[in-house]
C-alpha cells in the first residue's frame, strides 16, 4: 500500500487554522499501523498547507503548492522532505518537543525561590497562572496570540532568573535578592569567585551565566508559542481542559486539598513576582525614612572634650574578624576547636595582666557584605542594605571611630587588608590614615580572597603605628580577612620575628588545601571554617600578648554569620564580641552590661542589636548626649 505524501495549503482563516475537516474534505489513506497526525497546521510547521486530495502525489523535487517563492527557504524545504520521509520520527520529534516546552513553562511556574524548598512535591501541583494563560490565549486571534504567549515566555525567563538569584542571595546572605539594590554585588561575587578559583574560571562563569539567561528566555518564549499554537489548533478540546482545570484549582482551593503537605492548588509564581515588587516599593519607601534616621543623632552635637572621657590616655583598638559568627562557638562540628582557643586565649592574656568580658550582637548583614556590619557597628544605625549605607556614609552621622577624631586627643589609623581601591568611606569613618591592602609592605602570596595572613597584618600594624613613639595615643580600626570564604587555603602562625615581608607564607599557602576541593562541600567548609577561626583569633590575642600594654583596650566581634551551609539553615545572626584590657577601670565601666567573663560568651549572655552597642559604649566611657534631630 502506497504511502501517500501530504501537500498543505495557507489556512482559509486569517487567524488560525482548521480545528476540524470539513465532511466533504477529502482525507488520505493510512496503514493501520502509522500514526495519525492531525489535518492541520502545526505550530512547528509555519507556513504548511492541509492535506491535498488522496491520489495526488508531486513530482520529484517540486515545491510544495500553495506557498509564495519567498516563503520557501531551503532549509524548510529540508524539513518537508525529511518528514515526508520519515514520518514517525517526525511525529516522535514533534511530540518530544511538545513535551519539553509544558515542562519548561509548568516548571518555571512551580520553581520554588530557596533551595530548601526544592522537592519534588513542589512540581505536582496546579498553578493557576498556567489555566488564565490558557484562557486568555484561546480568546485571541493569532497574531496577538503569538505576542502574548512570547511575552508570557519571557516573562517565565525573568521569574526563573530571580528566582534562581533568590536562591542564591538566600543561600549566602539570607535574604533574597533585591532587584533595586543588589546588582552590584554582582560584580563582587565576580571578583571573589576570582579571588577562590582563578580569572579564566571567574571570566567563564560571568560568559556562562549571560548566555545562560539569554538562552532561558529564548527558549522559555518559543516554548511558551509553541503550546499557545497547540492549544490554538485543538481549540475545543483545550478550552474544555481548561474549565476542568480551573474547577479542579477552585475545589482544592476551598477543601484545602494537599499532597505530601503541599496544597495542590497554587499561585506561587504570581506569588513571587508580588513579593519583588513589595521589596521594590519597601526599599523605596526605606531609603527616604531612613535619611531622616540618619540625620537624628544623640551624640551628633556632643562637643569633642565631652566624648569617652573615662577612655584617656588609652590606646583603644577595634578589630572585626571576618565571618566570627555564633555558630562557630555552638556548632558541634567547629566548636570544639574554636572553643579550646578562647579558652587557652583567655589564659594567657591573664597571665599577662589583660580581662575580658564577652557577649552577642546581632548583625545587620548574613553570609557576607560586611561592610554592613562594620558601619552598624560604629554608627548605632541599622545598615542592612547597600542603599542604607550609601545614605549613612553621605553624610555626618558620628561613628564611634570618629568620636575618638572628634576629641583631637587620638591619632586614629585604619588598617584594612581587604581594601584594594579607592576608600572614600574612610573620611566618614574619621580616620587620619589608612593602611590598604598595598600600603603595608606584603610580599606574600594572597590566600583565597584574603589579601594577606591576619598575623602579618598585626605585625604590620605594630612596626608602622603601635609601635612608634608618639605624642598621642591611638585608636584604629582593623579588619582581619583570614577567616573570609571559601577557608582554603588557610594561613598557619610562624614565628612573629620570622613574618618578614610575608615571604615566608610562600610554602604555607603552596601546601595548603585548594578552594575547589572545600567550596561544595558543606562538611570540609565547616571543618576549614573553624580552623580559619581560630588562626584568626590565635593571631590577635597572640598580638595583644605580646604588644598589649596596660594602656592597650581591644575590642573585637565577629561582621557577620558565615553562610547558611556552615552556620546551618535558620541559624540567628548573632556574632560574638568582647572587649579586653588591663586596666580594671576600663571593665568595670560595663559592669552593668552583665557579660561573661573571658573570651568566650556564655549561651545566656545578653544579645543586643549589633546598632545598640555606639551608645552603650560611648554612654559607660562618659559621653555626654547631645542630640541632633532630622
């Protein structure tokens, strides 16, 4: 039996084609083993024409009837012949792709916005937005139909984008992503997978990730075209899916219907699209507010000889340890460890005449960012988002590190190893000098993301400042890096008379583990975590030993929680903090604050807001308020 090929001709409707033969259109013959395919123009084959009469057949290498010259492409002609030759691979092929774009755009409507969330119970449910575009694509003629399934497309695309961001902001910083704000820590994460894995594999992941989501919106609105032409073709059919859809969404809706306790009925990506546009109006609404906050200040008139008078004579020192977070006392896997260095930490600065007392601040910022911490710190304003601190540092509110500039009675230095440009900032925080990444002599190798190990540092800071004669005494403000993500490699103490230039680290870093090998692996992440932690703890408190003098008042704390893969899913944001020194008048100043004794807090030890700790601070060193209003 002959196997008849088909001609098509241009639909005799302008805006779609046949659902249906007529009776009197004649059909072809067909094995009864060869599949069907509908008698209409499929949204694969543009431009197709229907079935011409049974018993026809064209001539060898003749063109299709019915299409204009101009529409008749060789590589469409192609196709033609290659369907007519192999029709079932044709239908196969056709049907696969069918079955790839519903789980494109279905998948796209259930994607959850957080990792945790990723299950497979998520994907077996109704989501209403895919019943109103069916609806709405039904009821429009064809070329307004083929611009809304695309737009419908590519809005899926820009949703699958943000989300899968969300799920990266969530996994890092514990927060989603902010469409207004976070687009340049784009470029940091950029330059700190640089930093961890190398340039070409920094340059590569930037050149993927843009193809990747041009590639995503291409292929999510030919997708979302493709069904909407589907649905067009077999409009009857589809229309009466679709009211079965919408009566089986609104019943599970009112009973309340769940699967694996999840509701089979859901709206989660209309959902999602109204939750990015509250956090757009939020950061628009937040950043005229907290202008106003920032302008009220209740040191911001205090007069310079009014501010920490019970702190002269002292040489105080601020330090923040990179991602010193909570977890690293409490968790069981890095406790131990760290818990054994704050303890013999303490021991030894008794030995040498030095106190501590020690409690938890909640931070501003989670994972990373943290200069959000730093700024909460010192300017008692809760900076938890870039817009925030760009406002707060714009203007004059007072820092604690300025407050010791403001008295004239300190030289103030800052000593920051992670900076590598410009530092405007640094005027704001009130800072006579500061010492980046380039100005303090280091010809070591950088380990990961850190620029130098935290005891080169401190030995820096001791022979350019600390250690020289001066008329004044001097507050600084240091930001050790060794405990930055991924913790590998990591540094390990020499000698301090053997630092050098930072030479010496050559070998320590060549033999040291590679980030490659801890960054995906939670178990190695926290283990190398908590080493990084205590190198960067032994490192100061080894400093203070052997520097501190019983003018020297040090306090440090941790910027932030290190990421939800090492400080756990819903760990808080608390950091510890504490302040050491010799002198018992300098203590019991905060006596009241009722911290633990020693390095390391207590679990019921006071939690404060980490923008509490300006006031307090400046309030038991004598400060007198007066207030500035917006």
């Amino acid at each position: 039996m002959p196997v008849f090929a088909r001609f098509r001709q241009p639909p005799t409707q302008a805006d779609e084609p046949h659902e249906e033969d007529t009776p009197d259109e004649p059909r072809e013959r067909r094995e009864p083993d060869e599949p069907h395919e509908p008698d209409v123009v499929e949204p694969d084959d543009p431009g197709e024409a229907i079935e011409a009469p049974a018993g026809t057949e064209p001539a060898a290498g003749a063109e299709p009837a019915g299409l204009e010259p101009a529409a008749r492409t060789s590589r469409l002609a192609h196709w033609r012949a290659w369907r007519t030759r192999h029709p079932r691979a044709a239908v196969a092929l056709r049907r696969t792709t069918t079955v790839l774009a519903a789980v494109l755009v279905l998948g796209a409507l259930l994607l959850p916005n957080t990792f945790v969330a990723l299950e497979p119970s998520r994907f077996a449910r109704i989501p209403a937005e895919a019943v109103i575009a069916a609806v709405l694509l039904l009821c429009l003629p064809r070329a307004a139909r083929l611009v809304a399934a695309a737009l419908f497309g590519v809005g899926l695309g820009v949703l699958t984008v943000l989300n899968l961001l969300d799920m990266g902001f969530t996994e890092y910083l514990g927060r989603g992503f902010n469409v207004v704000l976070d687009w340049g820590l784009l470029d940091d994460a950029q330059s700190y997978v640089a930093d961890s894995m190398g340039g070409a594999a920094a340059a590569w992941a930037a050149v993927g990730a843009v193809l990747l989501v041009v590639v995503l919106l291409a292929v999510m609105a030919l997708a979302a075209v493709r069904l909407g032409e589907l649905l067009a073709a077999h409009r009857e059919r589809a229309a009466r899916g679709a009211l079965m859809a919408a009566t089986v969404w609104m019943t599970c809706v009112a009973l309340g219907v769940q699967t694996f306790g999840v509701p089979v009925a859901t709206r989660s990506a209309s959902g999602a699209l109204e939750a990015q546009a509250h956090r757009v109006v939020d950061t628009l609404r937040d950043e005229a507010a907290f202008a106003k906050e920032a302008k009220a200040d209740r040191f911001g008139a205090t007069p310079g000889a009014q501010l920490v008078p019970g702190l002269r004579g002292k040489d105080m020192i601020f330090t923040f340890i990179e991602s010193y977070g909570r977890s690293a006392i409490e968790d069981p896997v890095m406790a131990p460890g760290v818990d054994r260095t704050l303890d013999a930490g303490t021991k030894a600065l008794a030995e040498k005449g030095f106190r501590a007392k020690s409690g938890w601040l909640t931070s501003a910022t989670y994972g990373g960012s943290s200069w959000l911490g730093h700024s909460t710190f010192l300017s008692g304003l809760w900076v938890d988002n870039q817009q925030r601190y760009r406002t707060v540092t714009a203007g004059d509110h007072l820092t604690l590190t300025k407050a010791f500039q403001k008295t004239g009675d300190w030289d103030t230095v800052g000593v920051m190893p992670g900076v590598q440009k410009a530092w405007p900032e640094s005027e704001w925080y009130g800072l006579d000098k500061v010492y980046d990444a380039f100005d303090v002599g280091y010809r070591g190798p950088k380990f990961s993301w850190s620029t130098m190990p935290d005891q080169y540092a401190l030995e820096a800071f001791q022979r350019l400042e600390h250690g020289r004669e001066r008329d004044k005494p001097l507050m600084a403000e240091i930001i050790l890096t060794s405990s930055h993500q991924p913790w590998a490699p990591i540094p390990r103490m020499v000698g301090w008379d053997e630092v050098g230039d930072g030479s010496v680290y050559d070998g320590i870093e060549a033999s040291g583990v590679k980030a490659s090998d801890v960054i995906a692996d939670s178990t190695r992440s926290k283990e190398e975590y908590g080493k990084s932690i205590e190198y960067s703890v032994t490192s100061l408190t080894q400093w203070l030993e052997r520097y501190g003098t019983d003018d020297t008042v040090l306090v440090f704390l941790g910027d932030h929680q290190p990421l939800a893969r090492v400080s756990g899913d819903g760990a808080s944001r608390d950091v510890p903090v504490s302040v050491v020194a010799k002198d018992p008048k300098v203590l019991d100043a905060i006596d009241d604050w009722n911290w633990t004794e020693g390095l390391k807090p207590a679990e019921d030890a006071p939690v404060w807001r980490m923008s509490s700790f300006r006031d307090r601070f400046l309030t038991a060193y004598g400060s007198t308020p007066h207030p500035t209003t917006g």
